[in-house]
C-alpha cells in the first residue's frame, strides 16, 4: 500500500476533532469509506473539515451515546451532487479512545480523542503482499477465505476471489470487518480488537455464527 499514508498516519495527532456518529459503520486503517451526507449540521462539519485538515472521527452512537473506541479518517474525494448532497471517501488513518466530548458552538460534535495503544495501526498503510509459505504463518489466510466463502453463500453474493487473493492480508481484514452486515455490537468488537490478528480470529468466528442463520433481514433490527 502506501508509504505516504504511513507517515501521514505517524505524524497526524489532532486532540479534538469532529464527529461523525453513524451506527453500524467502522473505519479501521488503510480503508476507504463512502459516504452519502445530506443533513445540514453534517455538510457543514464537511465544509469544515475542508477548510482545515480534512480529519473526521467516525464513531458509532446508539442513544445519542459514543462508543468509546471510533476511527480517524482523512477526507481523499469529494463531489457535490445536484441536490445539495456531499459524496465523500474517508481514507481510515488509526483508531482512537473517545476521552470526552466538547462543549461545542457548532451544529455537529467534536470529541477530545487518544491514540494511546493504537500505535501500530500505521504499520497496516504498507503491508505488503507475502505469501504464507514465506510469512511463516500458513493458514491464516486460508482460514479465513473459508470464513468469507461462507458467508458469501449464505448471502448469495458472488466475489472476486482472485482479487481478494492480491490484497495484503492486514488489509484484507480490516476491509472485511468493515463491509460485513454485522450487527452494530458485532462490529464495535472488531474495531476494538487489539491487534490485526485478534481481529482476523474474531472476524472468523463472527462470519461462520452469520453464515449458520438467516441474513436475509438486517442484523441491527433486533435492537430497534
């Protein structure tokens, strides 16, 4: 992947920053997330963002209340749609722990962040492509291409494996984690994952308890 996104990550330490609460939605490093934003307080956090370092926390809410881990994404593209609404792809950078919230004079929230215990999470922006014979660790990959086959058959949705097989795996993971329909709780226990590793294992178990049940409904309906 990308050096520069390395060192951006490295040397990117905001302490407050704006915050978008979407449930069911993690960004974990060197991955990309579309967004679609059409309220006013939320393209008002965008044009904020643009103006200065183009850096927004996405964190999940449910009762107004943040989870205590979230991701620090840099806004890479941007358009303007004919009715007011902004796409936009945050480019995951690290995690960060929620300390506190601000008493903030705009319509949108900021929260004063940590990215104590995340250090690593800039190493992932490099990781590059090895096969497991020479990584040492067999079976990793496999393992959880298993997972993936599985779910996908009981979602009936068709993938390109071989193009999955050209992603680094630390890559492979975090995408994963990210796109999969799991439930809100689901996914904030993989962004919360120590490593990229424990997250691997967790993302294994969590796709084959999804592939044995229905997924034809959405996973957070449960909560509402």
């Amino acid at each position: 992947m990308s050096s520069h996104y390395k060192s951006l990550t490295r040397r990117t330490n905001p302490e407050v920053v704006p915050i978008f609460p979407l449930n069911g939605a993690v960004l974990l490093p060197a991955c990309d997330l579309p967004l679609n934003i059409f309220e006013p307080r939320y393209l008002n956090m965008i044009d904020d963002a643009l103006k200065n370092d183009r850096l927004i926390g996405m964190v999940q809410s449910q009762d107004e209340k943040l989870a205590k881990i979230g991701g620090l994404g840099r806004i890479t593209q941007f358009s303007e749609a004919e009715d007011g609404r902004y796409i936009i792809v945050l480019k995951g950078l690290k995690r960060f722990k929620v300390i506190s919230e601000e008493v903030v004079s705009t319509p949108y929230r900021k929260a004063r962040i940590s990215y104590q215990g995340f250090e690593n999470d800039a190493d992932v922006h490099n990781a590059s492509q090895t096969t497991e014979a020479l990584s040492g660790k067999t079976g990793e990959r496999t393992t959880l291409t298993i997972a993936m086959k599985a779910l996908a058959k009981t979602l009936n949705v068709q993938i390109d494996w071989k193009s999955l097989g050209e992603i680094p795996l630390p890559i492979l993971i975090n995408q994963a984690a990210m796109i999969s329909p799991f439930a809100s709780e689901d996914k904030q226990s993989l962004i919360e994952a120590v490593s990229t590793d424990d997250r691997r294992k967790l993302l294994i178990g969590l796709m084959h308890l999804y592939a044995s049940k229905d997924m034809k409904q959405d996973p957070n309906k449960s909560q509402q």
